[in-house]
C-alpha cells in the first residue's frame, strides 16, 4: 500500500543519507589518521636531522683534536730538531775549539821545548826602566782574554832580567777567570822564552799555591822571605787567604803548562793531585776542605782525562773520539806508566768518594722518614729539624753532582744509593706511640718534655763562656753561697771571705768609667723586649760585655724578680735570662734570684692578704717558681715543700695558686724519674681534695682538673679529648 510504499521508501532514502553520513564519518577519520601519521614523519625526521648534527659535531671535533695533536707533534718535531741541532753545533764548536787548542798546544809546545831566547844585546837595547818593569809586574797580576795582546807586545819591549822574581810571584798570585786560561799560557810561553829562569822558579811556586799546606812543597826559609818580599813588590797582599777557586784554576794552569812544554815534568801535578787526593781521608774530618779536593778533582777529571788519565774518548762521544785520533798524532800525552800513576790516585779518592754519597743519601733518607713521622705526629717541624733536612740535602745534593762527573769521566760504575729498610722493631711496632709506651732512652727528650723545642729552650743554655772574652767574666765558682741558708757570722772564715768579697765588689764598682751607668740603663731598658729566646740569650751576653760589676748585678737580679702582673708570658724568657747567667754568677746571680722567688712565696702565702693585687702576685710568683724548678735554680724538695704547704692550706687563693704552680712545673717534676713517685702522690692528694673541700666554685673546680690534666704526657691529653663516650646502642 501507498504507506507502506512511503515508508519503505523514506526508510529505504534514510537508508541513503546514513550511508552517505557513515561514508563521511569514515572520510573524516581517514583524513585524520592520515595526518596523524604526517606528524609522526616529521617528528621522526627531526631526530634524524639532530642526530646528523651531532654527528657531524662529533666528526668536527674529532678533526680539530687531530688537527691539535698533529700540530703539537709537529711543535714537539721541530723543538727536538732545534735542540739537536743546536747540540750539533754546540759539538762542532766544542770539537773546533779542541782542534784549535790542540794546535795551539802542538805550536807553543815546539816552541817552548827548544825557545830562541834573546841574547843578554838585545835584552839592552830594551826598556829596563824600574817605573815600566813595575807597571808591567802589577799588569801580570791581572792576566785575561782581553789585556793578551797588549802584554805580549809590552813583554817584547821591557827588559824584566832583573824581575823575574816579581813576575813569578805576580803570574802565580793573580786571580784568573776559567776563560783566561788560555791567555796565561800565552804570556807565560812569553815569559819563558825570553827568561830562562822563569820557568824553573815558577814551577816550584805554582804547585805551592796549589796546595800551600803540603809539605812536599813546603819552601825553605829564605825562599819564604823572598816569595813574601815578592808579593809586596808586585802589590801583593801575602797573608791573604786564597780562596778555592784560585787553587783549581792554578792546578789547570800547571797542568796546561806541562802540555805546552813550559813545565818539564808532570811529577809536579802528580802530586798536587796526590795531595788533594789523600788530603782528606773523610767527609767528617773537614767537610770544605772535601769539598774542595771533590770539586778539583771532578773539574781535573773532565778537563784532562784524555792526556792525563788516558780516558778513552770513543766510549762516550764519537765525534770527540774522530777529532782525538785527527789531533793524536801531533798532540802530547803523557806516557801510559804515567798516566797509571794518575789513574790510581783518583780511582782510590773515587772509592772514598762513593761511599761518602752513599753515607749521605742514607742519612738524608732516615731525616726524610724521621721528619714524616714527626709531621703525622705533631703536624709541624721545628727550626732545627728543617735546617738539618735542608744541610743533609745540600750535602748529598753537591756529592752527587761531582761524584756522577767524576764517574762519567773516568768511565767509572755510579754507586747504587740504597732504599731506606725499615727496621724489624721499626715494622713490628704500631705507628700510634704512647708516652709510656715508647722506648726512650736517658739522652731522649720526650723522657721530660712534650717536644724538642720545649727541651732546647729549657736545657740549651748560651755557653757564655765560649762566647764572651774570659776577661770579662769571674773565675768558676764552686757551690753557690746563696743556695744553702745558713746562719752568718757562725764561721769566722767564711765572715772573712764576705768581707773580702765585699770590699773587692767596691773596689770593682769604682774603677768603672763615668759613661757605665748609662750603658746599663741602656741595656736594662731592653729587658721588658725580651719575649723570644733570641731576645733573651742576647741580653745575657750583652750584660757581660757591659763590664757586669756586682752593683749591675744587684740591680739585674731586682730587674729580674720584679716582674710587672701584667706580664706573666715574660717570666720563662726572665727565668732563663737568670739561668743562663747563673751559670757565671753563681753566687750573685743564680743564688740572689732563687732565695728572692723563695722568699717571696712564703712571705706572701703567710700573710693572708685576700685583695686583688696580693692574689695576682701571689699567682706570678707561683709561675716564676715553677719556672726556676724547670731550670733547675730551685731544687725538688723546696718545690714539693711549697706544694705540700699549699695543699694543707687548701682553699680560697691557695687553690689558684697551687694550680699554677702544678700546672707550670708539675709535668716536669712527674717525669723526672727522681721525683716521679713523689709527685704523683701529690696528684692524688691534689685530685681527693678537689672532692673532700668545700666552698670550691665551678672555676676552680675547672682548674684543678685543667693542672692535673697538664701533668700527664702530651700524647696521653691528645687520647683522652679524642675519646667519647657513646650510647650502649651505638656501642653494640
């Protein structure tokens, strides 16, 4: 039917607009996945292009890190072809200088072997004029490079006949250079082929200046005086001290005489070098005359080896070896028996010479290692240690260089320098050390002191003895009077030599000069500057060459005790100061000094003044004792009796004042093996009545732990603040 048509058709035409509405549906998301996959692509490409990039980064900086090390192997090429080449031409120049003075050394010597000296007519018709003979002598003194010509052509024009005496001396004690050398020779050939006796007289004088204190050299007494009147003439100072260099140099220039001809014999430098060769038998003996004779040889050694020593020059350079066959058919040398000679006195000091290097290496090893332990120990190295460190490397430092040359131009083994072994105790004991748990011995100072600088400044006392003119100083006492307290006027003779003493004091004071008080008020005025052991050590001498008569020492001993309240960290530098002249001035110094500190403590402790200033005297004087103690001017019983006294009184101002008194000499007392069990004793004492005594506050209670602490070795102070006490937890 008609509806039914309708229907069938509209359902058949929405049929058609769904199809059509799905078809566009399904476009829709067709274009939309296509443009997904679009977004994919160009993510994609991004990558490839940024990992393209990197790539080529990586390949540009590749290239510029070849392009570097190619340029730097380069840089590296060339600098060892400029150095090569330098050394070649170095070596040419050296071996054109050899071939040089090795005709040089052909010609002079044919010359000087057979001379053609003037005749006695010819030497007339020459100046000999005193003014030119003189002028020309003082000119020798100062032969070089540069005045060569002009002396050679003065030397043809005077007639030195009658000087030749002076000459000598002039050539002999004149300074050279290394570089004048060669000049010497000339003139000398000069000298040697216009005078006959120059020769002679200065080959007896040269190997005299070489080692002057030889007796194999050793010169008549008539020839001392005409050398000695020499000298003068040429303008010569005689008693002048040669210095070392001039010697080597002179040694060079004998032997280059002897290659020349002016010389006959080697006998002569045989034995120079002999002497300076068994001079010194050891380092030990006399280091700088070792040094000397170790320099002279080395430099004899590379400058002579193949004429003297007959060193084989083909071992070492081959060019050198190629000029030495070249030149050896005309140059001299000396015989094979004699260069044996030579040969055996060096290989003998070569022998004493290594086993000095290796002495020294083995000692600067044990400072290296004793310093290591030392700075893991403490963190730091005192003065001495450093200067001993710098002078054992100074000293194998110079045996090293001369001992490697000596070596190299003998054609000799350098010496095998030891490694430093430990010890078998050294490796079986731990690296931490404990004062009671290191072996010392009665010569250590970690027996009394917490360090080395500790232990000089207490018991490297001036020697004023050594340092100041006997003249100025009293004669060695005995027994200090003022030491021991005894009843004066119960012995007649010893009333007597007081009142001898005393008028011989007056006596002293008054044949001083008017300007002395001033001197001593100079030097008094020093005293509070004296804050460092240098300070302190110089004003002890300074007062004995201020002519010390017994009123300056009065007045040093009231200096001394009287020290300000405010300067407290002056009082060891004090106590040393009267220490240092106490070993002089027994019985006006060291005893006066003592029995004031003494006497003073006791005054002080039984008057029981409770104000401020009592107390702070009473606490400086503490110090200054304790400090005497340490030196020695107060003696152990008089300290514990002090000690004792203070804690049967403990209390109030005693507590501080028994706490300064530990503090400054109580470690020194507790390591001194004669006091040791008494002392601590009194520790124990001290630490129960820090319990058993009332009225203590908490700063005393502080110091009395703070001066039983210091009384224990250092190392053990260190353990105990490092230890901490932790919960059972962290325990487990």
């Amino acid at each position: 039917p008609p509806k039914g048509g309708r229907g069938g058709g509209q359902s058949g035409g929405g049929g058609g607009r769904g199809d059509k509405k799905k078809g566009s549906q399904q476009g829709g998301r067709g274009g939309k996945g296509s443009s997904k996959k679009g977004d994919d692509g160009s993510v994609a490409a991004r990558a490839a292009a940024k990992l393209a990039e990197e790539a080529l980064a990586r390949e540009r900086a590749a290239e510029a890190e070849r392009r570097r090390k190619r340029l730097e192997e380069e840089e590296r090429a060339r600098a060892e072809a400029e150095r090569i080449a330098k050394e070649e031409a170095e070596a040419k120049q050296r071996a054109e200088e050899l071939r040089r003075l090795r005709r040089a050394r052909v010609e002079l010597r044919a010359a000087n072997i057979s001379p053609s000296r003037p005749t006695d007519a010819d030497l007339k018709r020459l100046d000999s004029s005193i003014k030119k003979c003189t002028a020309l002598t003082r000119k020798l003194t100062k032969i070089t490079e540069e005045t060569r010509a002009s002396l050679l052509d003065e030397l043809g024009k005077v007639n030195m006949r009658k000087y030749v005496t002076e000459a000598v001396a002039a050539t002999v004690e004149g300074k050279l250079k290394s570089s004048d050398i060669s000049a010497a020779v000339d003139v000398v050939s000069k000298l040697h082929a216009m005078y006959e006796d120059f020769a002679p007289a200065l080959a007896e004088s040269l190997p005299r200046f070489v080692c002057p204190n030889a007796k194999a050299f050793a010169p008549s007494a008539a020839a001392a005086l005409a050398a000695k009147e020499a000298a003068t003439a040429a303008g010569l100072d005689a008693a002048e001290v040669v210095a070392p260099l001039q010697r080597r140099l002179k040694l060079r220039l004998l032997a280059e005489l002897h290659l020349v001809g002016v010389v006959p014999s080697a006998g002569s430098t045989h034995k120079c070098v002999a002497e300076l060769a068994k001079a010194v038998e050891s380092r030990v003996d006399d280091a700088d005359a070792y040094a000397h004779s170790l320099t002279t040889l080395a430099q004899f050694a590379r400058v002579y080896g193949e004429e003297y020593l007959g060193v084989d020059p083909s071992e070492k350079e081959p060019d050198k070896a190629r000029d030495s066959e070249n030149a050896s058919s005309s140059s001299y040398r000396l015989k094979p028996e004699q260069q044996a000679a030579f040969r055996s006195c060096f290989a003998g000091f070569y022998a004493r010479a290594c086993d000095a290097l290796v002495d020294a290496h083995r000692s600067l090893s044990e400072i290296e290692r004793s310093n290591a332990k030392r700075l893991e120990r403490t963190g730091e190295l005192s003065a001495a240690d450093s200067e001993a460190y710098a002078a054992a490397k100074r000293t194998r430092d110079f045996l090293h260089k001369n001992v490697a040359s000596l070596a190299e131009d003998l054609r000799e083994r350098y010496p095998e320098l030891p490694e430093y072994v430990e010890k078998e105790r050294e490796k079986d004991r731990g690296e931490v050390e404990l004062q009671r748990g290191v072996d010392v011995g009665p010569g250590d100072w970690r027996a009394l002191w917490d360090d080395e600088e500790q232990k000089i400044f207490y018991e490297d006392l001036p020697d004023l003895r050594a340092t100041v003119p006997a003249v100025l100083l009293p004669k060695e006492e005995g027994v200090a009077a003022g030491d021991e307290d005894g009843d004066d006027g119960e012995d007649e003779s010893a009333s007597s030599r007081k009142l001898e003493k005393e008028k011989s004091d007056a006596e002293a004071d008054a044949a001083v000069g008017k300007d002395h008080a001033q001197k001593v008020d100079a030097l008094m005025s020093r005293l509070p500057g004296c804050v460092m052991k240098d300070d302190a050590d110089a004003f002890a001498v300074d007062l004995c060459y201020v002519n010390a008569t017994p009123s300056t020492r009065r007045r040093a001993v009231h200096e001394l005790v009287s020290v300000p309240r405010g300067d407290v960290h002056k009082i060891p530098h004090y106590a040393r100061i009267a220490a240092a002249l106490g070993q002089i001035f027994v019985s006006d110094i060291r005893g006066p000094v003592s029995h004031a500190i003494r006497e003073e403590f006791w005054v002080l402790s039984r008057e029981g003044r409770g104000d401020v200033a009592t107390f702070e005297h009473r606490l400086k004087n503490a110090r200054f004792l304790g400090e005497l103690v340490k030196f020695r001017m107060v003696t152990a019983p008089e300290a514990f009796e002090a000690i004792r006294w203070l804690l049967e009184q403990f209390g109030g101002q005693n507590v501080d004042v028994a706490c300064t008194l530990i503090e400054t000499c109580g470690s020194f007392l507790a390591r001194l093996p004669e006091t040791a069990a008494r002392m601590a004793a009194i520790l124990d004492v001290f630490v129960r009545l820090k319990g058993s005594t009332k009225g203590l506050d908490s700063r005393q209670v502080a110091r009395i732990d703070a001066a039983h602490e210091s009384c224990r070795p250092k190392s053990e102070r260190a353990r105990s603040r490092r230890a901490r006490v932790r919960p059972p937890t962290h325990e487990y």
